[in-house]
C-alpha cells in the first residue's frame, strides 16, 4: 500500500479553512464516483462549509435511492462561482471527469485536489490522493476518513460501501483486495447494509438488461492470437432489445467469471457516434497502458478507451468504422 499519511493530512489542513467547496464527479456517474461526492458533502456540510456538488450528467434512475443524490447539480452554471476549493473524485483526467472546458470560468483562485484510483491518473490536482491498489474511490476515502477519525454514521458508511460494491461488480473482481473487504467489513459493523446496498445496485436488472446480455454472450469470440475474448453491443440491439445505454453496464464485469482468455473486451457503440471498449484482466497484463494507446486510461486490471466510428459486423469479422 502506498504511504498516503501526508497527503491525507494536507487535505484535511486544507478542507479545515475552506469555505466554498466544488465537489465533481465524472460523467456518466457510476456508484463510486457519486457515493464519493455525496460522503465528502456530507462531511463538508457538518463542518459548515458551502458545498456544490457537480456532475455533468444526471443521477441515474438505478442510483437515486442515495441520500444526497437530489443535490447533484448538473447546471454549467456552477463554473461561473467562486471556490476556493475543487475536489475531483473518480476522475483519471478533467477530461474524463468532463469539465475541461468548463473549469477555467470559475472566476477565482482555487486549490484543486484529486481523489482518485485510477492507475492512468497524471497528478492533475494541487494535491493528489491516488492509491492505485484501491478498488475504488470509496476505498481510499475509507482510508481518509480513518485517518481523521470522522464521526461515522450510518449514512457515511452506506455510501462508502455502495462505492466499494459497486466498483468491484460485488466485491468480485480483482481490484477487491484485503483492504476493500476489510474497509467492507468495518463500515458493515458501522452501520451499512451490504444486502440492501447490493440489491439496490448490483442484483437489480430487468428483463430488457438481461436480453440484451443474452445477444453479446451468444457473440462472444476468441482471438487466439491475442488471448483474447471479447463480444460487442450496437445501437440498434438497444432498440431491439428496448434496454437503455447503461444496460450492458456491468457486463465487462460479469466476463470476468470466463475461464478462456486473459483479456476480455466488451464493444458498444454509444448514442454520441463512438465505439466504447472495456477491458478487463485477471493476468498481469497493464490494460491502463494499453488503453491509453487509443487515447483511453484506466486500471491495471480494468481499463478503458473510445473511438469515434461504429461497429460493422460482416464475413465473421468485427470492425470499426
Ligand atoms: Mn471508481
């Protein structure tokens, strides 16, 4: 584990003489990036800050059970206030958080800190908390707040813990380490509920979901060549299927029980015109290194990139176009 002691520390001595905090989660929000905004307003808020929580796009249906989640602004206009502070959770680059174009109207100085796992992150913040052997975001504010000895409640403990699940498909894929089931296993006897959490996030699909899954593992290939097992979603399964973009979410997880190949891929194309990848890997293979190859980033072990174009299938061969 990396030594995060000083940083942790850095960021409290910072947050004690804040006043105006920006809090941003990247787009298209995933359980732990927004279970990660709403745990730092939360802790913010007891402290008699202002806080502003932002993501580009809205909560999504499946995660508006979560306390805080009505807060979320999704209004650009919040880049038009003064912060002293910016806190970016779950966000490899400003770029994946969506905000790079946003980020230079707010009108005053402001100290940026960068609370991240992703091994692809390049230190973007004035202060930089990344623990790449985390499972999640969640995880490493878990870490945080022990180190500052929080006053944990129910609440706090059932964000933490939804982000934990949510990042690692149920604890199942291979970034859950000791510390995450640990981290689990603590805020369980803190007051969350894993069993309600997972069956809010996890074990909660629809028969449009399982359809759609039903027609990429009837295409799942292999490539010999590169040990590779992948399979692919267009646009038009979405339709047929009557499932929603975030259907197939989960998928590239799930791939992860396959015992043929070391790498598997799921390809989708999204409703903005581009062809969405996800890797993941239980060998030694860097998948951040290798999805940075085509502009993406990621984890060691789950990664990710896009390119612009859409999926052609044709003579047993799939290609973007
Ligand atoms: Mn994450």
């Amino acid at each position: 584990m990396q030594n995060h002691k000083t940083t942790s520390q850095a960021i409290y001595q910072h947050l004690e003489s804040a006043n105006d905090v920006l809090i941003v989660s990247h787009q298209k929000p995933d359980g732990d990036t927004l279970c990660a905004n709403f745990a730092l307003y939360k802790f913010l808020k007891e402290k008699n800050k202002n806080v502003t929580s932002f993501c580009l796009d809205p909560v999504p249906d499946s995660l508006k059970f979560l306390p805080y989640s009505h807060n979320l602004s999704n209004d650009h206009k919040v880049f038009t206030k003064s912060y002293d502070t910016i806190i970016v959770v779950d966000s490899g680059s400003l770029d994946y958080a969506g905000i790079d174009g946003l980020i230079s109207a707010i009108p005053s100085k402001y100290t940026m800190i960068n609370i991240d796992h992703h091994a692809s992150n390049p230190h973007y913040g004035d202060i930089n908390l990344v623990i790449t052997d985390a499972s999640s975001t969640a995880e490493v504010l878990y870490r945080l707040f022990m180190d500052w000895k929080i006053n944990w409640d129910e609440e706090m403990a059932s964000a933490l813990v939804c982000g934990i699940v949510t990042d690692t498909g149920g604890l199942k894929n291979p970034a859950t380490t000791y510390q995450s089931l640990d981290a689990v296993a603590d805020l369980v006897n803190k007051g969350a509920n894993p069993h309600q959490i997972m069956n809010l996030t996890i074990n909660n699909t629809d028969i449009a979901s399982l359809r759609l899954w039903g027609r990429a593992l009837e295409r799942l290939k292999k490539n010999k060549k590169y040990d590779l097992v992948y399979t692919f979603i267009t646009n038009q399964d979405l339709i047929d299927c009557g499932a929603s973009e975030s259907a197939s979410e989960g998928l590239a997880n799930f791939l992860h029980i396959l015992k043929d190949g070391s790498i598997s891929m799921v390809l989708k194309e999204t409703s903005n015109g581009y062809v969405k990848a996800s890797l993941r890997t239980t060998s030694k293979t860097d998948l951040s290194k290798l999805a940075q190859i085509f502009g993406g980033g990621g984890h060691k072990k789950a990664a990710g990139f896009s390119l612009p174009g859409k999926l052609v299938y044709d003579n047993n061969k799939l290609r973007i176009v």
